[in-house]
C-alpha cells in the first residue's frame, strides 16, 4: 500500500480498515487485503452510524468510472463498491466527518450537508487538516496550524479551543450508542492528547514512534480510550489512552 489517507475500526469487531492512494484495504492481519474492487485515491475516508457504509472523496484511479476529482461518494458495502453522491468533478474533500444531523467537508472550502447532495457553505475562516465527528453528536473538531476549532451545531459554527494544543490529528473516541465524551488528538511530533470533554480541555498522555499518517479510537476504560494510528512502522494500538503503543498484527 501507499499512502494511507484514513484509518477505522469497527468498535465491535476491531477490524482494521486503511483507506489508502490505492483503494481501501483490511488490515486486520498482517498482510492487508484489498477491498474496493476498483482503484480509488481515497481521501476524507469516514464511517458512519450504519453498518458497512462509508463516505469518502478523491481520485479515480485504474478501472474506475468517476469523475476527477470524484466528488462526495459513497459505499453500503463496506467498502467493496463506491456510488457518486454529489460534486462530481467539483471537489476532493480532503476532510470529512458525519455528525448526528450532517456531513461536515473541506475542499478548500468548509462546507455542510444534511443530506449529501446539496451543501452550505461556512463562514469559517480556517484551513483544517482533520474533521472529527460522531454520528451520535451534534459537535465536531477540527485541526489547524494555530489550535483546534469546535463547532455544537454540526459544523456550521466554530470557536477556537482557548489552550488547546495544536494537533494535527484529532478523532472521538466511539462509544456504543451514545454521543462520545473522549476525544483522541496527535500532534506533528506524535505526542499524543486526550479530552474527557468532547474537546473543551486537553491532557498530554504519551508519543506514538514513527510518522503518523491516521488516527481513530475507541472508548476504552474511562479517561483512557483505545487508540489506533496508521503510522509508517506501521499501525499500531493503544489500549491505555496513549501512554503505550504496540503493533496492532502480527
């Protein structure tokens, strides 16, 4: 595989899944195994509240029909098949969360949907390298070179996080059927920060070795979530909030 753009993992089952340059691939086992049947560059690779349906954006590669860039598309089976959904030709959302009530997307513009089809724009006046959302809340983070963003009404608000850190970064940490309280972020460096407040506040935990390239979690053992990041020595797990990483196959 190339370059992983995102990672998820199922909080039932752990299966790991890297949505990468080449397509989207399981990597639960040591060797991954390619899922897409056609070749995508898949950016802003986000899972959803539904079983087996994803949301992603970018190029099309070998043996895919889409438009270039593909625009906002989607897949109901896990990532096997990918339909259009809208901006076809328009945008290559490099982020992308879902909330509880809208999708939340940059393409150089910030921009919100509920329904996938037609879009708003925000008034947002930041660059975020990371959309973190649950589709169980209406909040959603995001990461900038001067500090993360908050927004309680699913991205088309924002405040900055007075002494958050800057992370580069940032997912919640999934909970089973209830809006997520703990929030995962990595900064540049790979030190790693965890929030008990959805993002409000933010305490330094650990480091993750290596280049981080994604970043998902799961709620673990209050204050310290599950963690995993696709990172180039490969993807490695956290089950202590940060404090120790270990290689998730082997």
């Amino acid at each position: 595989m190339s370059h992983i753009h995102g990672i998820s993992v199922d909080p039932v089952s752990t299966r790991i899944l890297l949505a990468t340059h080449d397509g989207l691939f399981d990597a639960t086992t040591k060797t991954p195994v390619k899922l897409s049947e056609a070749t995508i560059d898949l950016m802003g690779f986000t899972a959803t509240g539904e079983p087996n349906v994803f949301y992603a954006s970018g190029h099309p590669g070998p043996g895919s029909s889409l438009p270039n860039p593909v625009g906002l598309i989607r897949s109901t089976d896990a990532g096997k098949t990918w339909q259009p959904v809208s901006r076809g030709g328009q945008s290559d959302f490099h982020a992308l969360t879902v909330s509880s009530g809208a999708l939340v997307a940059f393409d150089g513009q910030l921009r919100t949907s509920t329904d996938g089809t037609s879009w708003t724009n925000s008034d947002a006046n930041f660059v975020p390298a990371v959309l973190a959302g649950s589709p169980t809340s209406t909040v959603v983070l995001a990461t900038t070179q001067e500090g993360p963003q908050r927004s309680t009404d699913h991205g088309k608000t924002w405040q900055p996080v007075p002494g958050g850190p800057v992370i580069q970064f940032v997912t919640f940490a999934t909970p089973v059927e209830k809006a997520p309280t703990e929030a995962v972020g990595v900064a540049p460096d790979g030190s790693v920060y965890v929030s008990t407040d959805a993002g409000l506040t933010w305490k330094a935990t650990g480091r993750i070795a290596g280049q981080v390239e994604a970043v998902t979690a799961r709620e673990g053992s209050p204050g310290k979530p599950w963690i995993w990041a696709a990172t180039t020595e490969g993807v490695q797990v956290s089950t202590d909030g940060g404090a120790t990483f270990s290689l998730a196959a082997s």
